[in-house]
C-alpha cells in the first residue's frame, strides 16, 4: 500500500489535487463547527453584498448549534470563542451566507456521492460476479441487459422516477424514505453499469486461474471460492473504479438538484446554490460570487476525484492503462 | 450488412420497447391521477376525465392501447397543455433542440479536433501542457457551471449576447459552447492520444521521408486512422448532449424538448414525459447505430457482422 502512495504521490499534480480534495472535505465534514453563519439565516439588511469578510460577534448561528449538538457547540466556542466568520464569499439576496451555504452544500453533495456510489458498487459488483461466475446463458443474458441498459439515456429514466417518487412524499416518508434516501438509491440504481462490466472480466479471468482450481480441488464451494479467492482479489479495481463513479454521481446529484429535481430548500447541495445564483443573476446586481463559488467547488471536487482516481488506476494496476 | 443493420434496429425496437413499458408501469402504477387538483372535482367530471384520457381501463388494456397508438406515431393528449397532443408538442420542440445538439456537436468538434491536433504535433512542449490542462479542466466543469460563467462574462460584463430565447443565430451561440465545450475536451484527449499512438507507425516515417510536410501528413495521413476513438466517443458524447440540454435548455429559457422533459416531470404530465423519454430513447439508440456504421467506414479492418450489436 505504501508503495502504491508513493507511486501516486510522484505523479506531478496528483498530491496537489490530494490536498485540494482534503481541504474541500475538511470544509463540508467541519461546517458545523466552523464559525460561519448558519446557513439559512436571513439576514436582509445585509442581502446581495459581494465577498466582504468580517470578523464579528457572533449571531444565533452559535446559540442554534448549541440547540442541535451541543458538543460541537461546546467545541466551537472553545476553539475560536463568540465570533463568527460573515460574508467571507459574500452573501446572497437573502442575506444568507455563501461560505456557509457553499461548505453545507458539500455536506449533502458528498455524502449522495459517496452513499449512491456505494449503492452502485454493491449492485455492480454482485452483478458482475453473478455473471462471471456463473458463465454460459446466465452470463450471456445478465450482459445483455446491461448491454440495453447502456444504450438508455438513464438521466431521462431518473427524473422520471424521480418525479414519480415526488407524487408520494408522504407514502414514502410515513416509511421513514425521505428525499435524500430517494436520491441515493435512484442514483445508485442507474450507476453501476461500468462496474458491473469491469467486475464481470475480472471475475472470467480470476476463475480460470490456477488458485482457484486449487481451491476447487481442497474442496471448496462456489460460496467459498466468491467470498474467499475472488472478491479479494477484486478490491483493487473495485476502488479504483469507485473513485471514479464519485465524481460522476456527485455530477448527477447536481444536476438533479439543479433542477430542482433533488434536494429540496431549505436544504443546501452545490447544484442548488448553482441555480439559484443563475436566478439571481439580473442587469441590476451582478452577483458573480452566487455564481462562482459554488461553482469552483463544485468543479475543484470533480477535477480532483477524476485526477485521483485516474492517478489511482495506472498505479494499482498499470494493465488498465488505457 | 444488411443483416446487421437490420438486427441493430431490432435491438434499437427492443430498447424503446422496454423503456416506454417501463416507464408506463411506473407512471401509471400512481394511486394519484393527473387531475388531483387542490378543487375537488364532481365524481361524473372526474370519470368523463378519466375516461377522455383513458386512464379508467385496467392496467393492462391501457397498456396494450398505448402501445398501438406508440406504434402509429401517436403519443396521446398533453395532459397539462390540454389543448396539445404530445405529438405536436414534440413536433414543435424537437427541431428546436436538433439545432442546438448540433451546434454543441460541431462546437465539440471545431474545437476539440484542432486542440487534439496541435497538442499531439507539439507533444511535450507548454503548448502540449496547457491544452491538456484546459481540456482536463473542461471535463471537471459542469455544463450549469459554464453556463453561468459564459452568461456572466459574455452577457454582464461584455454585453456581447442575449441572455436567453432561441430564434437568431446569436442567441445559439452561448448554450451551444456550454453544451459542446466539455465534449470538446474530451474529443482533444481522445484525438491526441489517437494521433501519438500513428505517429509512431513506420508509413507515418515513410510519409515524411518522402518529403511530406508535418500538416501534410498530420491531416493526410494520421488524421482518419486516429479519428477512430474520437468516433466510437460520439455515441456517447450525443446521449451527454441530449441530456445536457435538459439543463442548458433551462439556464437559457430555450423551448426545446428538454424544457418541456423537465416541466413535465413537475406538472405531472405523464403522456408528455413517456413520450419525450421515448423520443430520446430511440435517438440515442438510432445515433449510436450511425456512429457504429461510420466506424466500419473509417476503418475497413474492422468488420460489420451481424451479432456484435
């Protein structure tokens, strides 16, 4: 493994991406504890103004985390006192803080990415490994559908369910499915085509090996051979490939959002503040930092998984190289 | 190849066969119907309704109804533009996204081959290093996020364009880079990698040794051979590009199909939205067929059967 980082590390630019990605993380992981505004605070004698930082006193962003988690509360205020961090990156027509809203949108936006691309590869991957192993018409009518399913504009198909789903909020909520669950399975649901490939040639090539053989012969099961001689030697691909499918689920999310298709307000993701800061772009006030912000972070993130998880396919395994 | 175009199609009926059954069972399995309005409405009103759009039949017999009027082009009664068939509507905004999916396509292109190509015939030089930097930041950036920045600089800061509409030749211009731009980068790494990869040939040598200039044999000789994966990306890119336009439609308010796509998912109307992911579904599936059709074209190594579908 650390052969492995260190390979990554000496690529010009991965680590740069690494810290870029860390720092993005850090920002969303820490939003509550961080001293900014709360991020739905109306504030509209200050509305619309550009980035304009002030450290100042704190309003009730301190006292409502206090409310919800007073450990974080507690630590907050050890850390940097009765003071809040306001305006930083401006704010937007309401007044609402745009670092805030920009470092809880990340909260949502990367937590769908990683809980729908989990869901991904436990689809992809159990299909994968069914067809592979089981080989012959199993495997032959498994990758068939997902021959079909490839040739499906599957965004289309994910706003129609959406959109259905929608009709039964409440249904679904008395179940305890709230939106963001919706989002994650939807998601994750149409996104382990790739993977369920990859995993499929991986598994046709492992099968034949000779370990394999050799474990057949000492007896073993097909159960035994899955969980014991083939998903371990899967892991390498399946992370390399779940670095990727991060990005690309994260992209989704905002585009859904964007819509106004997926997470709803007063609830934050960087495809929200994307739309709004375009809604609130008007000859009268152009407010480039609605637009900007949330953008970068948006676009930092993306450009950092892709670097990462290309950086991290051609060194676990430099036969993938395209 | 008669038989393997003909065995394509037969999967492309398959595709949209299953998706439109798909999506019906989901649209209709609703316990809601359309006209749940916030006003109750007289039960006779009601069944007149449903009986008008033919919701009040089993499941099954509306199913196999739609179905044969799928087949004869007729995609059923808008349910909220009560006025409108899908068909009409469709008729309506389809030559007007074409237009634009066409324009981000030749953008992808204009831009994306000569990038590729100057990257590839400059290999290892800054000029090298900066296209491929752009090109991997335009893959990273959203075409929401383009958008905006397109419309602040381009509308705001310079007023060089219009915000918003469709109908002159200056408002395609920005949702067209928007949506061509991230597919532009693409097609530049693909069109580089593909050309270094020719470069090294040896009847790429005997091309030069016999005096040839370096456009000359860039664009004479290299260029098809190297075209090849630019080509297989195409199927894919025209799918991201039809779904890029759901949101570039919207960002400037162009009534196309992906306007209506979206608006129908938040009006409920049903028959509009079956009928628009089916439309897509068949322009997906009957582009890729052309793209997989050009490809035997360009190369005649690779040979067309029948079964590779």
């Amino acid at each position: 493994m650390s052969r492995v980082a260190t390979r990554l590390l000496r690529r010009p630019g991965t680590a740069a991406m690494a810290g870029l990605l860390v720092a993005v993380v850090l920002l969303a992981v820490l939003a509550p504890v961080l001293p900014l505004p709360h991020y739905a605070r109306l504030d509209a004698a200050r509305g619309g103004t550009g980035p304009a930082p002030a450290w100042r006193a704190a309003d009730d962003s301190l006292a409502a985390l206090r409310r919800d988690a007073p450990a974080a509360a507690a630590l907050r205020e050890r850390v940097f006192g009765d003071r809040e961090l306001a305006g930083a990156l401006g704010t937007d027509a309401l007044g609402r803080d745009v670092l805030a809203r920009v470092a809880w949108g990340g909260r949502v936006s990367l937590m769908v990415g990683l809980i729908a691309s989990l869901v991904s590869v436990v689809i992809g991957v159990s299909w994968g490994l069914i067809a592979g192993f089981a080989g012959g018409r199993v495997d032959q009518l498994m990758m068939r559908a997902v021959d079909v399913l490839f040739s499906v504009p599957l965004l289309f198909v994910v706003i129609l369910i959406v959109a259905v789903l929608r009709e039964r909020a409440l249904q679904l909520a008395a179940i305890g499915v709230t939106r963001l669950v919706v989002l994650y399975l939807v998601i994750g649901a149409v996104s382990w085509l790739t993977m369920a490939r990859i995993v499929r040639g991986q598994v046709l090539s492992l099968r034949e090996r000779e370990f394999v053989g050799a474990a057949r012969a000492l007896g073993a099961g097909p159960a035994r051979i899955v969980t014991r001689h083939i998903l371990p030697n899967l892991w390498g691909t399946v992370i390399v490939y779940l670095t990727l499918t991060v990005p690309r689920v994260i992209l989704l999310e905002a585009f859904l959002s964007f819509l106004g298709l997926g997470v709803e307000p007063p609830g934050v993701s960087w495809g929200i503040l994307a739309a709004e800061g375009l809604e609130q772009l008007t000859a009268i006030s152009v407010a480039w930092w609605l637009v900007v912000f949330p953008g970068a972070a948006l676009a930092v993130t993306l450009l950092a998984l892709n670097a990462l998880g290309d950086a991290l396919r051609d060194a676990l395994d430099p036969r993938l190289l395209a | 190849m008669t038989r393997f175009v003909l065995v394509r199609l037969l999967w492309v009926l398959l595709t949209v066969w299953l998706v439109v059954s798909g999506s019906f069972v989901l649209v209709r399995s609703l316990p809601g119907g359309p006209f749940d309005d916030a006003r109750a409405l007289d039960p006779v009103i009601r069944a007149n309704l449903a009986a008008a759009y033919d919701l009040d039949a089993p499941l099954g017999a509306q199913y196999l109804r739609y179905l044969s009027r799928v087949a004869r082009f007729d995609l059923g009664p808008s349910l909220k533009y009560r006025d409108f068939s899908v068909t009409e509507i469709v008729a309506e905004s389809l030559p007007v996204s074409a237009l634009l999916g066409s324009c981000a396509l030749a953008v992808a292109l204009l831009v994306g081959l000569p990038a590729g190509a100057l990257a590839a015939s400059r290999r290892g030089s800054w000029v090298d290093s900066a296209v491929m930097g752009a090109a991997t930041l335009g893959l990273a950036l959203p075409n929401f996020v383009l958008a905006g920045l397109l419309v602040l600089l381009f509308v705001f800061h310079w007023a060089l364009f219009p915000v918003s509409g469709s109908g002159s030749l200056r408002q395609l211009v920005l949702p067209s880079i928007a949506l061509g731009l991230p597919f532009a980068a693409a097609i530049a790494r693909l069109f580089r990698a593909g050309l270094l990869e020719v470069l090294g040939e040896d009847w790429i040598r005997t091309a030069r040794a016999k005096g040839l200039s370096g456009a000359a044999v860039l664009w004479g000789h290299a260029a098809r051979p190297a075209l090849l994966p630019v080509v297989s990306f195409l199927g894919p890119a025209v799918a991201g590009i039809l779904s890029g336009s759901l949101v570039v439609e919207r960002v400037f308010a162009i009534a196309g199909m992906g306007s209506h796509f979206v608006e129908s998912a938040f009006n409920a109307d049903y028959n509009l939205a079956l009928g628009v992911v089916m439309v897509y579904t068949a322009l997906v599936a009957l582009l890729n067929l052309l793209v997989d059709l050009a490809y035997g074209l360009l190369d005649p190594r690779i040979e067309v059967a029948a079964g590779t579908a």
